[in-house]
C-alpha cells in the first residue's frame, strides 16, 4: 500500500493494517502483516498484531503458532509469555502453561 507521496513506511503500513482491522477486513490486515513480517521477520508489531487477528477469528491454534514464533525470537516478552501460558489453559495444556508461568 502505497501513500499519496508513494512510500510505503512501516507506520503508514501499520496505520492501514489497523483501520483494516476496526473495518472487519482481517484478512486484508493480515495480509498486511505477513507482508510487513516478509520485509523483517523480526518485526515484535506485526507478529502481536497478527497474533490478536488470528485470535479475534478463534484461530486459537494458528494464533498459538504466531505467538510461539514470536516467542522465539522475543524471549524477554513478560505480556507475551503470559498469554501464552492463558493460551495453554484455554486448550487444557497444564504443562505447557506452567512452562511459561516459568519463563
């Protein structure tokens, strides 16, 4: 997507994703993000954000998979190693949701 001076920064991108997302476009937004998580794997942004669209639609376990990629590489994210501990209550994995009451 490209804005009136024809760039496509990271905060126009951004901005776009989340007006996508208040109009119930998610798959558009996601599209959005994949692209933007394409550009820098690494992006924490986009990673949470898809996270959270994927969670909005009950893709609890695509969701799950986003987060645990992000995880990967954002191993010092408290929020998100929370969520994922309340990810694995949802689905019945103790376990796993002591692992990352631990972490």
């Amino acid at each position: 997507t490209k804005d009136s001076a024809g760039s496509t920064s990271a905060r126009y991108r951004k901005l776009v994703a989340l007006s996508l997302e208040f109009d119930e476009d998610f798959d558009t937004a996601l599209e959005v993000y994949n692209n933007m998580l394409q550009e820098n794997p690494s992006n924490s942004y986009a990673h949470k954000r898809k996270y959270c669209v994927l969670k909005s639609q009950g893709k609890s376990a695509e969701a799950r998979e986003v987060l645990n990629s992000y995880l990967e590489e954002n191993g010092m994210d408290v929020g998100a190693w929370v969520e994922m501990a309340e990810s694995c209550l949802d689905v019945g994995d103790y376990n796993g949701a002591a692992y990352c009451y631990e972490e």
